[in-house]
C-alpha cells in the first residue's frame, strides 16, 4: 500500500453568501500535477427566491475544469455555443484550451424554489501540447455516468478513466482517471493505482482509514509513490472524490483564470482576451 505524505485540510474561503472551502491550493501544498485547484461549495440550503450561485461570465484558457454536482444544479453556459442544467450527480467537464468565456449559475427554477446545494469544482492542467486546443463542453446527468458497483456497496462513478474493467464517461485529453464514490459505513474497497501516478484523493463526507491512515471531510491526503494499492475503510457514510494521473512535469505559470507554460503565454492570453479573441458574451 501506498504511504501517505501528507494529509492537508481545506481551508474556510467564503464567496458572497456561498459556503466554500478551498482544498487546493493552500498553504500546504501548491498543486498535485496535474490536479490544480480544488472548491468544495456548500452543503447549505438555499431559501426560495434566491440569488443562486455567483459565477458569471468569466474567461478561462490552458485548463479544464470539472464540475461535479452533488446537491441542487449548475446552469452552464459559454461562448463557444454550449449550454445546458446538470443536476445532482452529474457532472460538467470543460476544456477551456484556447479560450473562451463561461458561466455558472443555479437554474431559475432552483432559484425560484431553492433547496439543498453542494458543488466540487476540480480545475486539471491541460499538457503544452493541448493548450491551444479548440474549447469544447461536455455536460451528462447522473444516469449518464457508469456506475460501478463494487463489494460492501461501494459505488464508483466513473467520470473518466477505466475503474473495475468499466470505461469513464469522458475520454480526456490527457490519460487523467477521475471518480466520485460513496461508500456505505462499515465498508471496504481496494483499487489498484500504479506507483507512478499522482493521486487526488479529497474526502468530501464522513470518516475514513486510507491506508492506515484516518481521514475526515475536508481533507486531502498526498501519497508517496511507494505503492500500488489504495485500501478504503468507512467508519461511516463517506464521499469521495478520487483521481489519478501521471504527472506532466512540465513549467507551468498560472495567473488568475489562465494556465499556461511561460509568463509570455500568460500576457499574451490577457491581450487575446481583450482584443475579443475569446468571444462575445451574449447574457
């Protein structure tokens, strides 16, 4: 079994009236490449006739963002012509590439009726070579997603990647596996995951042993590569959101919503955004 190097706790970063906790990055750890940036939203109840979500039109470039819906809905809409409502288990997956303007809000009926919210948004680096790809979207409800159905009751969504023998919804740019699974309490899994590749690993609900090791919500564990074996053990209810990936190993500069390789890239990002190259935002 793979040790761990070191668990890191999400810290407390509100936006607006939206309870957030930021895992990646923080104090403890910059990045695990090629997994850049991780919020974790709610939960919280939101009252009917609300505001709903904060997230309008913004810029993205070199990156993908994945989204995973796991109370209420996200409204995604973005320049390169895309746009649909993903609810509860369900996931968006973004690549942002060469650029384009999106947003991310609640459905007018969640804002009409309001109700329970919480939203992970993982941001994964795109390799130099696909930085410049054209944008594309990809939005899939819960029933769209393999779930994989392991002993004890463990459920894997498969996002993407292989889990189990079990194809990933979502073939990626990059060889990058990506998973939600619950874990009933009093349960055990182990995955096999090569030594060689970085994990994600951030415990969104309940309390578990990972590899010896005891973990709670909001928390991220960074593992060692000396070992090709996760072994999971629920002492309750647990949400986890799991991912793996071999790392780029490549220069990366990022600043604000951009991504890139150099400091040239990143300027150059900013006047092609201004000079309109990313699209017209059409509310």
């Amino acid at each position: 079994m793979r040790t761990i190097k070191q668990q890191h706790r999400a810290i407390n970063a509100p936006i607006a009236d939206l309870v957030t906790y930021r895992a990646l990055p923080t104090a403890s750890v910059e990045y695990l490449d090629p997994f850049l940036f991780l919020n974790h939203h709610g939960p919280q109840v939101y009252r009917p006739n609300n505001q709903g979500l904060p997230f309008g039109p913004h810029p993205h470039r070199g990156f993908e963002t994945v989204t995973f819906i796991l109370e209420g809905d996200i409204l995604h809409k973005d320049t390169g012509g895309h746009e649909s409502v993903i609810s509860a288990g369900g996931i968006q997956w973004m690549t942002a590439g060469s650029g384009l303007i999106h947003a991310e809000v609640s459905s007018e009926e969640f804002k009409r009726t309001g109700g329970p919210l919480e939203i992970l948004q993982l941001w994964v680096n795109l390799p130099a070579r696909d930085k410049m790809v054209a944008p594309r979207y990809i939005g899939l409800q819960r029933d769209e997603i393999p779930a994989v159905n392991l002993a004890g009751g463990v459920v894997v969504h498969a996002v993407s990647g292989e889990w189990a023998g079990t194809a990933g919804a979502v073939q990626p740019l990059a060889d990058v596996a990506l998973a939600w699974l619950e874990l009933p309490a009093g349960s055990r899994a182990v995955l096999p995951i090569a030594a060689a590749r970085n994990i994600f690993f951030y415990t969104v609900r309940g309390t578990l042993r990972v590899n010896g090791a005891e973990t709670k919500s909001r928390e991220l564990l960074e593992f060692n590569h000396d070992g090709n074996e996760l072994t999971l053990e629920a002492h309750e209810a647990a949400v986890v959101l799991l991912g793996h990936a071999l790392p780029f190993n490549e220069p990366m500069v990022s600043y604000g919503p951009f991504v890139m390789n150099t400091e040239a890239e990143i300027q150059q990002a900013y006047r092609d955004y201004q000079a309109g190259a990313f699209g017209v935002w059409n509310g």
